[in-house]
C-alpha cells in the first residue's frame, strides 16, 4: 500500500454515459422508420441511393482527416447520420453520381472545410441538397419524382400542384371528406402516411413523426424546434389559405417539412443552443417556408429556410443569452 | 408526513451509488497512534500554535489559536504528547503546518470541556463567542467559519436558517446517518442558529432519496413552531447553497453576493449537530462522520473519525484497498478533490473518501464540441458552460469574463453531462483563476 500511484484530475471524477456516438446512433435508429417507409412506397432501389449516399460520406470523411492530418472519427458515426440524410433528400430516380457528389459536397466542403464535426455552420446534407438542385435542377425537381407503387411513374408532387393552382387557397371549401375523391387534390391520408410523391426519406409524415418521438423521448432533440416550426407552417398557411383546415393540415404534412423541422432543423452544429433561440428558429423557418411556398418561385421552401436560418443562428446565440441565475435587475 | 417535493431549474441525475453504505450505522474509528491537525482548516487566517514539543495534551485542548475575524482555533482529538510541529500535505494539496500528537491511548478528556448554560440562558452574542470556540467551520466541504455567518454585518437582515441535508453528491452518507441517527442535534443546532441570529424561520432541507432521514427529522421537528422540513427533489447540485435556497424559499441570492444578501443563512445538517454538541456537551468540534466507500475500499463504512488521522488508518480500518485503487477522492466525486497520497489527515471538512479502481478513474477522451447545449440545459446558474470553456481555452479571459465565468459554482453538472467528454468545469476553473489573478493585479497598480 506504501507505493501506489492514483490519478488526479480535477473534478468531476464521473461521467455521464452520454456519448457522440450515442446520439448519433438515436439518429440513425430514429431514420429508420422513414427507410422502410420509402422502401415500401418507393421499392427496394431506394436502398441503392442511400447506401451509395452513406458509403461516400463516410469515406470523404476517411480522407479528408487523413489529408488535414487530424484523427479519424468516421466511429462516431456523424458521418453515416449525413449520408442518410443527404440520401433521404434526393428523388427516388437520382443517379449515383449524383447522389457522390452531393455526399462528398457535404463533407468535404460543408464539414471539414470549416473545422470538423460541429463547426460546420450550415447542416451538410441541406447545403449538398441546395447544390445538387442548382446544378441539376430537372433531376432534383418535378421531372425526378415519382408516386409511389409498382408502376412507378413520374408525377408531380403534392406541393407542385399546389404551386400549379390547386392549391387550397383558391378552391372552394374542402372537407376532408372530399378531398380523398378529389382528382387534383391529394389525400391528407396519403400525405400523412407517405403515399405520394417526392424525396425519399421526406414523403412518410407518420414515419418522420416516429423517429421525432424517439428522438425527444430519449433526449436527443428538444420539442422546441420541430413544434414551433411545423406549427407556425401551420398556422400561416391556415391564414393565407383563407382559413380552411384543409391548408392547415397540407401544407404542414406536405414536403419535406417534417423531415426538416424534425431531423434538418435540428442539428446541433447549425441550431441555436438556447431554448430561446431554438424557438426563434422554429418561428423563423416556419415564416419563410410559408413566404417561399406561397410566393416564391419554388414550389417547396423547407430546405433554403433552414440554411438561411442557419446561418443566422450564430446571431441568435448572441441575443438569447439565458439570465444568469441571481442577476440583479439594472434599476433605471 | 405529506411533503412537497421542491426543487431548483437545471441540474443532472449522477448515479447515487449510496446504497453500499446508507443503511450501515456510524461506528466510532479505532484510536490512531497519531493524529496530524492542520493549522487551517478552514476558509480564513491560519491558526497559530499555542503548544510545543514535548507538550501533554488533552481531548478537546485547544491547540491553535485563531488568527483575526475569520478564523476558528483547532483543538486536539487525541490524548498525548506533541511529537511535532511541522508542515504536512493536506486534502487541499499545499503543505499545512500541523501539530502531530503521539496518542497515549488514554482518552483523557480536557477538564475545561463541560456543558454550558444551555441555549435558553445563553444570549445571542453567548452562542456566537461558543461557537467559534468550539472551533466550527462549515463541515458540508468549503469549511467556512460558522461564527462569520452567524455574524451579519450591520446593514443586512436574515429572516431564515437554513439546513443543508440534502447531501446530493453520490456515493457520500455521512450527513445522511447524522439525520437518521442524531436527528434531536442537528434540530437542537438549528434551534441555536436561530437564537443565535434571532430569527424566527428555520428549514431543514433533505432530498427525497432519503425517506427515513424525512422522518426522523420530521417527528423531531413536529409541533416546534417555525421549523419546517423540506423534501428536495433528488437532482444534483441540489446541496449547493444557492440552489438550496431557491428551492426552500424562492429567493435568488444576488450575482457576487453571499446568503445574507437574501436574508438567510445557511449550514450544513453536521455543522448544525456540532453546535449542538458544544453547546449542550461543551465538546468542540474534534470528531466527524466520514463515509469510506468506493469500489476500491474492501468495506465501505460510515466512520466517526478523529480529526488529524490519516487517510490510510482509515482506509486500513476499513480493509484496505480493492486489488490496485485508481483514483481516491477527498470529498464527493463530483468536487472532491482526487489526492496524489493517502498520508494526509482528515479534516472538518472531509465528508468522504471515495476510492475509485482503475477501470472507473481512466480518464475520458474528449472530442469535438457537438454544440448539442446538455451543459447548457443542466447549469443551476444558467450560464452557457460551453461559451466560457471556449474562450478559456483560447486563453480569451476577457470574453470570458463577459460570459458571467465567475458566477460559476464550479458543480460539475456541465463535464458530467457532456456528450463528447470536454474540460469544461476543469477550463472555467482556470478561467476564474486567471481573471482574479488580474483583477487583484489591478487593485494593487
């Protein structure tokens, strides 16, 4: 007993058992619905992109820590959790080149350009997303999209044919009683569980909201961002839509607004840390998704809200510092 | 007994890992052959020496002379000779000079300790002038001098005594089996607190992971007017003061200001039991309950040491070491102090010896900064821990500065807490440092 040697290190001398790696894997566990959802609707090939998506995530970020000479990390599993995403923001049709390049964008550039895991300032699989829509635009948009079933045929989605006019707003009043039979309009039914056209992880509302529940359940993401953001959607569009609950209910299930307020939305390297500023997103995204959808030129706003939101986020740090406990009010 | 559970905002769930030695009575610790009494035990002046080499002394013997206001005197534990006087490491990792008495085994009791008048004929200033003599200083861990506390400078009003029980690190029971055990002293003491203050409201603040402490203290305080006992939700840092006080009263003691500034006054369920021991016994404060426990300790035990025994008589008293020990901590495991060697005395202030083994005391690696805001979500004095540890690191104190680091009570909750296993209590601590570091250098230009 006379000649041991203890460690020191200053305290706390317990850790919790939270770990990147965990939170990263509640993620992928929490897409998974979402996968078997395209998988039913949009048939096993989707399973190519995203394997394609993740294999070129995880190997760019492989390379570019050997190239910048900084540790590998590819275990913590960030780089799988970008692929999915990236992967869950393309049409079912997209070619694999396309779907590599997009991955490689997103962690090469987006991530590791500017400091590795959680310093990239926009999330990488939206800012990847942004760029394979402006550099291929007919085979990100309408042209790309499929609906559902065997006979998979290209179809509009839900949101173009909104943009088209048959949108809620001019119509007559809708009860989702006629909706269902409706040529023109698409089934609140279908949007919620996915049935319809568009990317393949965004179309399943019910899966989205599965893995969402997860998430919050296990303390992964906080309620403030996906609710205020979904919510707000909802209530703007109630308003524009000249009040009908059909528009309520479409326009925050149609798109890929639960895939961005519950997954996108939420990343922490891109999103506020306070739960001031997590609402401050929310209301924000929520304001421009709603702008862009009804007078934009695109028919689909979720993702450009997001990266502007994104980039504002550092501002919002700076105003929505917490009140320090015991802080003495300023007298006048 | 139907209490409310009260709390505060943030904190974290650490394992309590109690149950190895919440239900074990205290036992009184075999003699040791030396004790080492440090000099300062306590926040404040050192004390002086008043006995030499080859002095006898006895149980209870003051032994050093408090130095100024904020001071306490020590006195000796043992019956014997004085062998030494000399500097000797501590738990705070500086050498302290100590009076190391040679044990003569025979428990001779000063004939100066008798019990007083008791505390119905004792006058407020009486108790105060008792207690710093029975050498009280806070024995929840920062070991402040109880007398300064009870001493509100003119200007300042305290309604409300507040006990700490809540005991919120893990692993620790001492203040525990105090309650359960004692729980007629630690009222007794908190009725002396207020006399001594002249107050009328007095807490006694438990959390809820200890029913039977509840209801001890609870059938003692039954019918006594003013005296009230708190359930505090189970969550950590629950016992720091500030936080305490938020949950029992609702009152925020202001940014850089101490208790008093909210009207009350706080100590620890064992610094409460210690009055009541002085007052009613005459004995001052020479013993204390200290839980050895851990995984690295063959068996884990509440024990009433003497104060100035070594680490390693207790440990021995406790079967030694578990195959080899990793990590032994002064204190709780979220801010006790991890010690380099286990030949340092036990003081007023050491509640626990935690040995962890080598498995649990490796060191986590740390990763980047996920930004996922848990140290944010869990800080009790909502500051933002990963702003401040940023600019530390980057040695930008000014910024840190700004970001409110010296608000920082230092619990822990944000390292505990974090995913990706950053410095972040380790890098405020310096912060703190470097910025008074300067601001003395400026008062002084």
């Amino acid at each position: 007993m006379s000649s041991m040697i203890f460690r020191v290190s200053s305290s706390p001398h317990i850790r919790s058992n939270e770990s990147t790696q965990r939170i990263m894997l509640d993620v992928i566990i929490a897409l998974i619905p979402a996968l078997l959802a395209a998988i039913y609707f949009f048939g096993v090939k989707v399973l190519t992109v995203v394997l394609i998506s993740v294999v070129f995530a995880v190997a760019t970020e492989y390379a570019m820590q050997k190239i910048l000479n900084r540790p590998i990390t590819i275990n913590d599993l960030s780089a799988v959790v970008t692929g999915l995403l990236l992967a869950y923001n393309v049409p079912p049709t997209a070619p694999w080149w396309m779907v590599a390049i997009g991955s490689i964008f997103a962690i090469a550039i987006v991530k590791h350009c500017f400091g590795g895991l959680g310093h990239n300032f926009m999330n990488p699989a939206l800012a990847a997303r942004a760029v394979l829509l402006a550099s291929w635009p007919v085979r990100m948009s309408s042209a790309a999209f499929v609906s559902p079933g065997v006979n998979a045929v290209t179809a509009a989605t839900p949101l173009s044919l909104f943009k088209a006019g048959a949108g809620c707003g001019n119509r007559i009043v809708i009860t989702s009683a006629t909706v269902a039979t409706s040529d023109t309009l698409t089934s609140l039914w279908d949007l919620f569980i996915g049935n319809i056209g568009g990317c393949i992880g965004e179309t399943s509302a019910l899966a989205l909201l599965i893995g969402g529940l997860y998430l919050i359940y296990r303390g992964v993401i906080s309620y403030r961002i996906p609710l205020t953001y979904i919510g707000t959607v909802g209530i703007l569009s109630y308003i524009l839509g000249g009040f009908h609950v059909y528009c309520f209910t479409f326009h925050m299930l149609a798109g890929g607004l639960f895939l961005g307020a519950i997954f996108m939305a939420t990343d922490y390297s891109s999103s506020p840390l306070t739960a001031k500023g997590q609402i401050i997103m929310g209301l924000g995204a929520g304001l421009l998704t709603v702008l862009i959808r009804f007078f934009g030129a695109y028919p689909e706003g979720v993702s450009y809200s997001i990266l502007l939101m994104n980039v504002a986020t550092p501002l919002i740090d700076r105003f929505t510092i917490p009140r320090k406990f015991g802080e003495v009010k300023k007298s006048a | 007994m139907n209490l409310k559970t009260l709390s505060f905002k943030g904190g974290t769930h650490p394992p309590h890992n109690k149950g190895t030695t919440e239900n074990l009575k205290v036992v009184q610790s075999k003699q040791p052959d030396t004790v080492a009494i440090p000099m300062v035990q306590h926040i404040g002046a050192p004390c002086e020496p008043i006995v030499q080499k080859g002095d006898q002394v006895e149980v209870g013997q003051k032994i050093g002379e408090a130095k100024g206001f904020v001071s306490v005197p020590v006195h000796s534990s043992v019956s014997g000779e004085v062998i030494a006087i000399e500097p000797r490491l501590t738990s705070g990792g500086s050498a302290i000079t100590c009076v190391v008495i040679k044990n003569d085994m025979k428990d001779t009791v000063y004939e100066g300790i008798v019990p007083t008048a008791g505390i119905d004929k004792l006058s407020s200033e009486e108790i105060i002038n008792i207690i710093k003599e029975a050498g009280l200083a806070g024995m929840g861990g920062a070991a402040f001098p109880a007398h300064v506390k009870l001493s509100i400078p003119p200007g300042k009003t305290v309604d409300t005594v507040i006990l700490n029980g809540s005991e919120c690190e893990p692993y620790l029971t001492a203040d525990h089996r105090l309650l359960v055990e004692r729980p007629e002293d630690v009222v007794d003491g908190l009725i002396i607190f207020m006399k001594a203050l002249n107050v009328k409201k007095g807490f006694i603040g438990i959390e809820n992971n200890k029913p039977d402490a509840l209801e001890a203290v609870y059938n003692i305080v039954k019918g006594k007017e003013g005296i009230e006992v708190v359930a505090l939700k189970t969550k950590y840092p629950q016992g720091a003061e500030k936080q305490l006080i938020n949950a029992c009263i609702d009152r925020e003691v202001p940014s850089g200001g101490l208790p008093a500034d909210a009207g009350v006054v706080v100590n620890n369920v064992g610094t409460a039991a210690a009055a009541a021991e002085a007052i009613k016994r005459g004995m001052p404060l020479i013993k204390r309950i200290v839980t050895i426990t851990g995984k690295g300790v063959k068996n884990p035990q509440n024990l009433l040491v003497r104060i100035g025994t070594s680490f390693r008589d207790v440990i021995e008293e406790c079967g030694g070491f578990v195959g080899t020990p990793g990590k032994v901590i002064a204190g709780g495991p979220m801010m006790g102090i991890a010690q380099y060697s286990i030949d340092i005395p036990v003081i007023k202030g050491t509640s626990g010896i935690l040995v962890l083994t080598e498995e649990e005391a490796k060191l986590p690696e740390s990763s980047n900064c996920i930004r996922c805001g848990k140290c944010i979500e869990v800080c009790p004095i909502n500051l933002m821990p990963v702003n401040i540890s940023n600019y530390a690191l980057e040695d930008r104190f000014e910024q840190a500065e700004s970001c409110n680091a010296l608000d920082c009570i230092e619990c822990g909750a944000c390292s505990f807490i974090c995913p990706a296993k950053r410095p972040l209590v380790d890098s405020i601590r310096v912060a703190k440092r470097e910025i008074l570091a300067k601001r003395k250098k400026a008062q002084s230009k």
